[in-house]
C-alpha cells in the first residue's frame, strides 16, 4: 500500500516510524514532513492545511492510505473532502473536529448531557469578561475558543493576571480569531491524564493511559506549551479508573455524539483531570497528542495500519491491541525562547552517535535536511524516546541520549517522569 502521512511534527514522524514496520506498507509519504521523515519516508513539498493539493497529489499518486496527523486539516476538513473522491482516509470528519476546534462548543456539549467538566462562563464579550472576574474567586482559568497550539489557556492566580490574559486574547487578539470568545471555568485541583483511544462511530477501543508535561519549565513552572515531554503508563492508572472514565465520561459522550448527529471515526483524545478521587474532562482533541504519541507508538507492539484501516472501515470491534509492558519516556528538546519568539537554522550535532533500536529512537519535530546536514526550523526540535524495565531507567537512557545531542541554545527540562520519579525533583 502507498500510506500518505500528513502533518511535519514529531507526532508525524513517530506514525511514520510505526507504519514503516507494517508489512502492509510499500511507499510511505510525507506531507511535508521534516528532516526526520525525510530518512525513512519521501516528503511532498505541500503544507498540511492546503487541502485541494493535497487531494489532488493524493489521486494523482494513487495513494491507498492517507493518515492525518494534526488538528488544523482536520478543522478544515480534509476528510470530508478526501471521502467524496473515495480515498481512504484515518481522520475525524469536519463536523466532529469542532470538539477540538472550539472551546465554546465542547463546553456546551459536556454541559448540555452532564458530563462531568469544571463549572464555566463564556464570554464573547470583552467588558462583559472583565466585569465577571471582578467578582470571580480564583483561581480560575481561561481558554481561547479556538485553536492555539497548545497556548490558549491561562491559568490566572489572581485579577491582576485574569485582566491580563483577557486583554492578551480578546483585545490585543495575540492568537487571532481563536480569541473571539472565552471560557472562564473554576480551576479544579489535581493531576492530569492524556486519555485516548479509537473511535469508529460505535466501538471506543482505549489506548495506554500517558502523562504530558505542558508548563515550559522544571516544576511545571513557566508558560503552557504543546508539550515538553510524556511518559506511558501511567502507574496508578489501573483497571479500576479505567471502567470509572468509561461509565462517568466514555459512555454519556458516545451517547451524546450520536444525539447530535455527529460520527465521530478517528483518535479522540480526553484530557482528564482526576480531582477529588473523580475524573472531569478538561478538553478534547481530535488526534494524537504530541509528545504523547511518541511514547505510545514507541510502546505499541500491534500493527498500527489494520488499526487505522478498521477504524475508517468501522471494524473496531475485532481489533485488539498488544502492548509492550515496558514504559517508555519522551525529552523534547526546544530552541532557547520557546514557546515564545526563537531562532532558528542551527545546525543539530551528535545525532549519528545515538544508537537507535528497540529501547531509544529519535523522532524529529522542527527540523529540515539541507546537504545532509539536519538544521533546527521551530519551537519543538526533537524528541528523544526511551523505554526499559523501569521508569528510572527509562529516563536515565533518555537523558543520556539527549546530553550527546547540541546545538546553540538548545532547552529542555531535566525533570521529565517526575511524577513517577520524585527524586528527579532535583536532576541538575
């Protein structure tokens, strides 16, 4: 089969990695990829949001298989566009992608069938935001509706920070468009989980429980980014918190899709946040999580194409998946200034000395192959993927990969797997 992967970020590479192993899979393709598809896959010079080239690309190479990674060409509906010239695709339809593409939308939607999510406001308003938290109690946190790559939400400790994060998003309109409305919720104490799992329109087949570490900096200090590390499984996420997300959240939000008429055929992703010894749902998103793909394509051990096939077939119900029972590890490495302004064109050393195999890959993010050298181009360069025994371990093989790899203001936290490993706490 000729497999099309759209999308250039780490997400996209870790997909590619997978499918590559996949005895189904003769040519693979990436649209546009990065300096790391480009060793194992050939790039198409199209971005990912232009969905007629894409099409048009796609028919003209007779592509059998197309997987979309990122949310964007989801939002604009590229698979609504690819079905109606019959080609197979692996993504959620354009009317199912507003759970991802609006904060307003999927709040209204766990309200309306009581689904269990923070008590909130929205606001399309300015003034009328500004009024409510003078008299809101705080914390609170506050969400651009629409996309915003990981950076639409604030968490604010106070007015002064509310007044500042509301003038950032609806006046000053730093995200753009995606700050037309707001969601101001309660802040609900507790720990974070990244629950996903394929959906076919009937079947909800989970994936392994992961962590990611959105805050920029050691301590989940600093501002929100797409994500600077994960790790999978999550320890104490058993078989028991598993049928309790399933009864209070899995089952009602099926139930709910199906009242409102949408066919929901992808990867639906739940971020949870477990407060008081119950799930609530923070957010939705349409697709893999990234870092958090990393690890569990890394510790995924079915062949992910059938996978992918059947969910896009509605045939879910006879998939079942095998997992590697060892947990794996992700490091993201950034350019100095991220997730705020950064340079980029920097050459990146020492990634020929990593010995990649079973237990370590690289899967690259914001780079581009010129003469055979791999230069940095964004925010999130690299991640760097280990799995042992151990979590320990684990994090100590990442780390040492990620020590022998340079270049001019590379960043990453040093406390990756600290909920696992609280001694890490004070990794130098």
């Amino acid at each position: 089969m000729k497999v099309l992967v759209i999308g250039n970020g780490g997400r996209e590479h870790a997909l590619l990695w997978k499918l590559k192993q996949s005895p189904l899979a003769t040519e693979l393709f990436c649209a546009p990829g990065n300096g790391g598809t480009a060793q194992m896959a050939q790039n198409v010079d199209i971005a990912s949001h232009d969905i007629e080239k894409l099409k048009h690309w796609a028919l003209e190479h007779k592509i059998d298989f197309t997987v979309v990674g990122p949310e964007l060409p989801l939002v604009l509906g590229i698979v609504d566009s690819f079905q109606k010239v019959k080609l197979p695709i692996f993504g959620v339809n354009q009317k199912a992608a507003q759970l991802e593409a609006s904060k307003v939308f999927s709040k209204k939607l766990l309200q309306k069938y009581h689904i269990p999510t923070a008590e909130a406001q929205i606001f399309d308003s300015y003034a009328q935001a500004c009024a409510y938290i003078l008299q809101a109690t705080f914390p609170l946190v506050i969400k651009a509706d629409g996309l915003a790559s990981g950076k639409g939400v604030r968490i604010c400790k106070n007015q002064k920070e509310a007044q500042s994060a509301l003038s950032d998003i609806m006046e000053k309109k730093i995200l753009g468009s995606s700050g037309s409305q707001v969601v101001i919720e309660r802040y609900l104490e507790g720990e974070e989980i990244s629950y996903m799992g394929f959906l076919d329109g009937k079947t909800f087949l989970p994936l392994a429980p992961s962590q990611d570490h959105k805050k920029a900096l050691d301590g989940d200090q600093g501002l929100n980014t797409g994500g600077m590390g994960a790790y999978s499984p999550v320890p104490w996420f058993d078989a028991a918190w598993q049928s309790k997300v399933q009864n209070r959240i899995v089952a009602p939000l099926l139930k709910a899709l199906k009242s409102e008429g949408i066919s929901f055929q992808g990867l639906l992703y739940i971020g949870l946040l477990i407060s008081q010894d119950l799930p609530y749902v923070l957010e939705f998103n349409v697709r893999f999580g990234d870092p958090e793909a990393q690890v569990l394509l890394f510790r995924l051990q079915s062949d992910l194409l059938p996978v992918l096939q059947a969910v896009s077939q509605s045939k879910l119900h006879e998939v079942h998946l095998k997992w590697d029972d060892q947990p794996a590890v992700c490091v993201v490495m950034v350019s100095g200034g991220y997730p705020q302004s950064y340079q980029a064109g920097y050459e990146i050393l020492g990634l020929d000395n990593i010995s990649q195999g079973c237990d370590v890959a690289l899967f690259h993010a914001g780079t581009v192959l010129r003469e055979n050298k791999v230069l940095t181009q964004g925010g999130r360069v690299l991640n760097v993927v280990a799995k042992a025994p151990s979590f320990e371990e684990a994090i100590q093989k990442a780390y040492e990969c990620v020590s022998g790899i340079q270049w001019p203001h590379v960043f990453f936290r040093k406390d990756i797997g600290f909920r696992v490993c609280p001694n890490l706490k004070s990794r130098s």
